[in-house]
C-alpha cells in the first residue's frame, strides 16, 4: 500500500474507529440530518435507513453526552459503509453454496429477521470452506450481527466462541493489573500524555486511545501483536488529520490502540467477555453487581443501535470505582472527560454494553 492509500485508508478506519469514544450520543437525533455526509454512496441501504430513522425519529437531546454528536455521526456513517462492502462480499461468496437469489438478499438486508435467516446458513456450510480468509470473512459477518439492538442471538455466540481460539497469557508478569488500570484512569481522566498522540479536534475521538494507555500503563499489559503505538517526532501531538498521525506516529492500520472496533477485535480473544441489552442491565444491575466478577479495570464497550437492525461499537470506558450503594459500576474515559461516571447513567444512550475482562 503507497503512502497516499496508506492515508486515505487510515483515515476512514480511523474516523470509524472513533466511534471509540464521541459516540455516547442519547439518539441518533443527536445528529442533524441535513449534515449526514452526502459523499457516502447513495445505494448503500444501511446508509438509507440510518438516514431514514433520522429524519423520523424525533429525540430529546443529551444535555450530558459522553461524545460529540458530530463525531459520532461520522463514524456510524463510515462504519456502515463498510459493513455493507464488507456483507456484499459475503453475499458473493454465499452465491456459490446457495443458488438462489433470496441467500443474497438476506446478505445485504436491512431487517433483522433476514440477517438472522443469513446467519443460520452461514454456520451450516462454515465447517465446508477450505480458504482461512474466507472463513475470517464470515466469521466477521456472523460477529457483525450476533448482537442485534433488541436481541442477542446465543446461538452465533456459541458457534463463534467454538470457532475462535482464545489466546492465553504466556508470562505471569503480563497478567493484568485491573486495579492498577482503574486507578491510573481515575487519576489521568483530565490528562493528556505527551508519549502519545492526542485525539481532541476535529478528526477523531480519544476513548480508544486513552483506554489503551490505562491497560498498558496502569494495568500492566505489554504493546504486543498491532496493539502498539510509538512517536517518530515530535511534529504532532494532538492529531487534527491523518497525515499528521501518520507523519509523527507508528501505530498498525487499522490500529486496535485508537479504533473501538479493532480494539474489541483484539481483546476478545484474550478477554472474558459478557454482553448486556440495555433494559437488561437496567433491570437487573443489582443482580449483575453482587453476582458476577465485573470489577475495576474491566472495559466496558458501548453499541449504538441503528433502525432495530445494527448495532455499532462507538465508544470505550473504563471501570474506575464500584457502586456498592446503587449495585453500580462508574466509569472513566476520554472525549467528554469522565472520572468515575454512572454506568446506568452512561448506557442510557447505547443499545447495549460488551464487558471485556482482561486478563
């Protein structure tokens, strides 16, 4: 990849990535309709209907967002863009197990029922593909859309815990410090660090990055695989465009340091992981707190629901303090600076959380 495709690429991964952060917004409302990026192509459905949903849904505005609307919008916009590249390859590739032209629709639809329809076709003929892309590809879909706003389909995640090996920690002395993370969290929520880039203009959001820093720093957990970033110079700091990341840091692209999506990617396979609906936890976070092992340090995951078919990771925090008064965990994080932040306050605008116990 040429440096010019290197920094356009970057660019729309690291703008989807952001939804890392800046995406606590209570609705989509937050987002004027008449801004949603016209450049996206028009026959992209999923873009349709997010549109759609906008210019119907009419939503008290968060007073209190975790994240900038705008930015959020940005990266639920350049997200389902590439959802839909991404699903019109597997609708390709669907093409040669199932001849029919039903298979390829349910692919790229935008209801619910057909994307579970798909997903049940996808596993029964997954164990037949030879080519590991391939695999990885579907794989993706079936991870895409395991979680839908209103439902979680435990069937896909069983068959995706079967079918993803879970990475085991090699070196005592990597295990995770989870106190060590909340406390550097709680005491850095307000701090930006000149050893790495700083996301606070305009061109992306800083929850992934300072997520990160909390694991690393506090936590323990060594810069390993593509979850890694270094200064080159000391031109840029605070990072207004990908030519600037790219000209004074080394990071992977995409880059699981700073992109919510490629964190969780990441992570899960050296997690314990655990999703909630938002209702759910609503309802039963008493339960949640006195009977599972959530505790500080975990990272908590947040995914907005898009037309009650898509669910998209836009924002990371941090567990920084534990609630025994309310059965609440409180969080810190980065774009909208938080200490320690009620999560019954914070899920409010998600459609639902992903807990990521590191280990």
């Amino acid at each position: 990849m040429n440096k010019k495709h290197k920094l356009i690429y970057l660019l729309l991964t690291f703008i989807l990535l952001f939804s890392t952060a800046p995406f606590q917004f209570t609705t989509l409302a937050h987002a004027d309709t008449e801004s949603v990026n016209k450049s996206y192509h028009s026959e992209n459905p999923y873009i349709q209907v997010y549109k759609n949903s906008l210019e119907q849904t009419v939503i008290k505005q968060n007073p209190d967002p975790l994240v900038d609307p705008e930015v959020e919008n940005r990266t639920i916009l350049s997200t389902l863009e590439l959802y839909y590249e991404l699903d019109k390859k597997v609708s390709d590739l669907l093409s040669t197990y199932y001849q029919d032209a039903t298979t390829s629709e349910e692919i790229v639809s935008v209801h619910r029922k057909d994307k579970i329809n798909a997903m049940n076709k996808i596993m029964k003929i997954y164990d037949s593909v030879e080519d590991e892309k391939t695999k990885e590809l579907l794989l993706d879909y079936l991870d895409r859309y395991a979680i839908g706003p209103n439902d979680i389909n435990e069937e896909v995640l069983s068959f995706l815990d079967k079918k993803t090996e879970k990475e085991k920690p090699v070196e005592l002395s990597a295990a995770y410090n989870g106190e060590g993370a909340a406390d550097w969290a709680y005491n850095n929520y307000d701090s930006y660090r000149r050893d790495y880039p700083r996301f606070t203009g305009e061109f992306g959001s800083d929850c992934t990055n300072f997520v990160s820093q909390a694991i690393h720093i506090g936590g323990g957990k060594p810069k390993a695989g593509n979850w890694y970033v270094y200064r080159k110079n000391l031109k840029y700091w605070e990072i207004n465009s990908a030519y600037e990341l790219d000209y004074s840091w080394d990071l992977s692209d995409p880059s699981p340091w700073i992109s919510v999506r490629e964190f969780v990617k990441y992570w899960r396979t050296k997690s314990g992981v655990v999703f909630y609906l938002t209702e759910y936890y609503k309802k039963n976070h008493k339960k949640i707190y006195t009977t599972t092992d959530i505790d500080r340090g975990d990272v908590i995951i947040f995914y907005k629901g898009i037309a009650n078919v898509f669910t998209v990771p836009t924002h990371a925090m941090i567990i920084s303090k534990k609630d025994s008064k309310n059965y609440d965990f409180k969080l810190a994080g980065h774009s909208n600076e938080r200490q320690a932040y009620p999560l019954l306050k914070a899920i409010e605008s998600y459609a639902e959380i992903e807990v990521l116990k590191i280990k």
